[in-house]
C-alpha cells in the first residue's frame, strides 16, 4: 500500500527538483512524491508519453501542495541534452536546487555471455550519464552557492554477485564518483548517494540472458515499492542546509 504525504513545505522551502529517468519506477515515485510536497519538478526520460501521464497523475497534488511536474524529454547518454535540460531548467524556473541522478540502466548477464552492446549501455547510462548531470549541475550549483546531487547508486556498488559484474561496476562507479564530488565541493553544495536494494521497478524486464533473469525473478520475492526509495530522497532533502546525508543504504528487511 503506498502512503500519500501532503504538503508540509513552507513556500521558502520550495525547491526546484530535477529527476532523470522519472518515466517509471523508482524516478516517477521520486517525482510523485517530491510534488506532493509541494517542490517544482522538472521531470526527464526519454519516454515523452510517459512523463505526460505523470504530469497528469500529479495534477491535483500539485493544485494541493503549490508543487508542481514539468515534463522534458531526455537522453542522459546525450551530453548535450543533459546539458539542455539543466540550462532550460533554470532559464523557466530562476534557479536549480537539486539534480536526482537517477536514470540507470540493469540487464545483467555473466561476462563469458559477452553481451557487450548490453555492458556498453549500462556503462552509457550509469556511468556517463551521470557524469554529464554533474558536468551541467556543478557550475550551476557553484554559480549559486548552494545546490544539492542526489545520486541514485545500488546495494550493487557495496556487492557483486554472478551475473552483476558490469552492473555492479558502474553502480560502484556511481557512488565513487560522487563521493568524490562531495569532497571536491564547497560546504554549500550537498552530495547523497542513495542505494536502494531490490525494489518494485522494470529495470529487471531489460534482463535477456535467461538465467540472468531467472535468478532475478527469485531475487526480486520481496521486492518493495520505489516510494520507499522516494522516502530516502525526500529524507535527504529536507535537512538542514549544514546537514550533508552521504548515503542511505535502502532494502527490504528480508533482503541479506
């Protein structure tokens, strides 16, 4: 059962939220969730249908809660669409307060599969597709001397198990590129790393090796819902400016 929280964000607390790969899972939750507590969201993904269905899923909360979800296509392994949707951003909206890094990409397989257009994708939309949030982000953030990264890892980054050698890689990647990026950065910019465990999503329908996506099915018996990860996020933000949540490891309590 998903539990629906009402706006209690002041209107100075107003942020300007933008998520990748918000069409589904754990990034429309993400969405969702930071609508209703009455942020500006501009939402990302490369599903345009998509992101006008939640656009319209949240238009009543966004009435409710003065937040509101602005739908924008995206290709984070584009540079420049990155770099498109961060300038664009804050041409409509005056200021960027926080880039969820969240799109992410999981077809698992063993290495000797040699699937490597499935590794190279993962490694596209992990790992640079990351990079290219923080390359458009960062002078933003710096420019206003405040700004926030919200990096959506894996349990993944702290483990490897058969078949999540490249996926495990590039989530580890994630969380070492911005722990990185916490130390490099001014006090006023905040970096947190959020590593979900196996949550309710599609990312495990883009699985084509065949015991990859057998094991996943078992795997995935006690999967919870992405609002759980949407919790973790919201958690994160709403601390005070001084308070940095470096990671929050999130994962169902049967999950080892």
């Amino acid at each position: 059962m998903t539990t629906h929280h009402t706006d209690n964000t002041a209107p100075g607390d107003r942020k300007v939220v933008l998520v990748t790969g918000a069409s589904s899972g754990i990034g429309a939750a993400i969405a969702s969730r930071l609508v209703r507590e009455g942020h500006q969201v501009v939402a990302g993904a490369r599903r345009a249908d998509r992101l006008r269905d939640l656009a319209d899923s949240t238009r009543e909360a966004a009435a409710r809660s003065g937040g509101g979800l602005e739908p924008v296509q995206l290709d984070v392994t584009d540079r420049a669409d990155v770099a498109a949707f961060v300038r664009g951003a804050r041409e409509r909206h005056g200021r960027v307060d926080v880039l969820v890094a969240n799109a992410g990409v999981m077809p698992l397989s063993r290495l000797d599969s040699l699937l490597v257009e499935e590794w190279d994708r993962m490694i596209d939309v992990n790992v640079r597709g990351l990079l290219y949030g923080i390359a458009a982000a960062l002078p933003v953030f710096t420019a206003q001397g405040s700004g926030h990264f919200v990096t959506v890892a894996s349990v993944g980054a702290h483990e490897v198990v058969p078949t999540s050698a490249v996926y495990s890689g590039t989530k580890h990647a994630a969380w070492a590129i911005a722990e990185g990026l916490r130390q490099e950065s001014d006090p006023s910019i905040r970096v947190t790393t959020i590593s979900p465990g196996v949550v309710v999503s599609e990312l495990a329908d883009t699985i084509t090796e065949a015991g990859a996506a057998e094991a996943m099915r078992t795997y995935r018996a006690h999967a919870i819902g992405p609002d759980a990860i949407a919790g973790a996020v919201s958690y994160a933000l709403a601390q005070p400016s001084d308070v940095d949540v470096n990671e929050i490891i999130v994962r169902p309590a049967r999950q080892r």
